[in-house]
C-alpha cells in the first residue's frame, strides 16, 4: 500500500461542537472553522444535514459544510462491520483532500476525544496510509449541559466519577453504582432505560438522578429518572446519577 506522508499544512482537527444547543459551540471551536479550508460532518443520510452540522451551521450562519455518510448502526451482528466499513469509505474521501496540504476540519457532537467517531476516522486514515496532524478542539459534552440544565453538582471534595455506557445492558452501570461515593454518568442508554431507572431505585440511588433526552434540540427532555417510565428513551439520552448520601443540587 502506499505511504502517504502528509503535506506541512495538512491537518485534521477534530471539532467538539457540544451536544445541541449552537450556544454551547465554544469560541474556539468557530475560530477553527472559519480558518479551515474544508469543515466536513458525518451524516447518515446524505440528502439531509447531521446533528452536528446543523449546530454548526446555527452557530457560524454561512458556513459551507460536505457531508461524509457514516453507519451509525448499533446492531450488535452486523453493525460493527458497517460502521468499519463507512468510517473506510469516509476516510478515502477525506484523503486527497489532506494529500492537497488543506486543513479539514470534521465536526462532532460534544467532545472528540469522549466517544466520539473521530478517533476511527483517524485510525482508518491510517489504514490507508495517512499519517498527518491530527489536532482536536474540546468540546462541551452532553453530562456537562445535563447537569447545567438539571442544576446538579456532579462532583463535589474528593468525590469521583464513573462514566459509562448502557448500550447492551446494564451490567457496567451497576458495578458503577457499587460505590455509593462515586457520580455515576449514562450514556448510550435509551434501550435500556427502564432497567437503568430499576436499578437506580435497587441501589437507592433515584434520588438526584436525573435524565436528559434529545439535549439543545427543540424537543429536549430533562427530568429525574424516576419518571422515565418503562418506555425505551431515544439513543441521545444522558443519565447523571450524583454520590449517595449529599444534597446533589446548588
Ligand atoms: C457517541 S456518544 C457521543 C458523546 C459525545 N462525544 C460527548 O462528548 O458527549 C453518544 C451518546 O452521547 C450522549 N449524548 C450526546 N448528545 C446528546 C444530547 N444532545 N442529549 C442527550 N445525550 C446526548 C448520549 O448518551 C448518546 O448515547
């Protein structure tokens, strides 16, 4: 295969545009965006914008934006291999773009280093030979506005916080939970939930917790877990569990 090097000026950089809202786009993040020579946004349709394209384009009105397709699958047979596949594909697009010395720049929700599909891009364009700057701006993530939003002190003192994901089930979130001193973060966890709220009420644990469904987008949600319901909850939800045992509000 062949080993392209990467030109002086070539340079990806990773833009965390925060989890909805265009205000939450730091000063940063649209610094690099107007100085980008091409600002690139995943989409799973390529006739309509991505999440993150239509924050961008609320937050810097004007800003010209190519669309890349990305799988977003989460089925556990077959998604994976779709999703390496588009990451391939989105990767090969972006190649004679770096190869021309431009900065790309390519738009995430929240932060690019936080669960992001950044990181696979860059591996992919490894893949294929590419091993230029790669940069990222931070940006906000969606517990950070939760817990704006909620009014929730996530860490107070010495507490700590486990962060983790309930995309199969919930098996990660109750051993979270086993230390009642430590915030518990959800993501990736709207199938899952109504188990997630049980699990909460097991532990003694409801109190404080809070969800937000769909944050800075016009039909958000925000709420504590105890009223979730059973229902499953769209995969853009976000659960802040605070320690047991302290006044988790301001
Ligand atoms: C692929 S991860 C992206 C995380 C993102 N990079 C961050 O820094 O927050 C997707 C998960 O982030 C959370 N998330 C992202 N945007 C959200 C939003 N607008 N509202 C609620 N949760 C959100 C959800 O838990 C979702 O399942």
């Amino acid at each position: 295969m062949a080993e392209h090097r990467g030109t002086d000026t070539a340079t990806l950089t990773g833009v965390g545009v925060g989890p909805g809202d265009p205000a939450l786009v730091t000063v940063g993040a649209v610094a690099v965006l107007r100085a980008a020579d091409r600002v690139v946004a995943p989409t799973t349709e390529l006739g309509r914008p991505g999440r993150a394209e239509s924050i961008v384009t609320a937050a810097v009105p004007g800003l010209a934006v190519d669309r890349l397709p990305f799988d977003m699958s989460s089925d556990p047979t077959d998604g994976e291999a779709a999703r390496v596949a588009s990451h391939r594909a989105a990767a090969a697009r972006l190649l004679p773009w770096l190869e021309g010395g431009q900065h790309v720049a390519f738009v995430t929700l929240g932060d690019p280093n936080l669960y992001s599909t950044f990181p696979s891009l860059v591996r992919a364009l490894g893949e294929l030979g590419w091993h230029g700057k790669v940069e990222t701006v931070p940006g906000i993530t969606a517990f950070q506005a939760l817990a704006a939003t909620a009014g929730t002190v996530l860490l107070d003192g010495t507490e700590s916080l486990a962060l983790v994901t309930a995309l199969d089930g919930v098996d990660q979130v109750a051993e979270a939970l086993a230390d009642p001193d430590r915030a518990v973060v959800i993501y990736k966890g709207g199938r899952h939930i109504g188990e997630v709220a049980q699990l909460l009420a097991a532990s003694g644990r409801l109190e404080g917790a809070v969800f937000g469904e769909r944050l800075g987008l016009d039909d958000q949600r925000v709420g504590p877990v105890s009223a979730v319901g059973d229902g499953p909850a769209s995969y853009l939800v976000t659960v802040v569990v605070p320690p047991r045992g302290r006044d988790a509000g301001r």
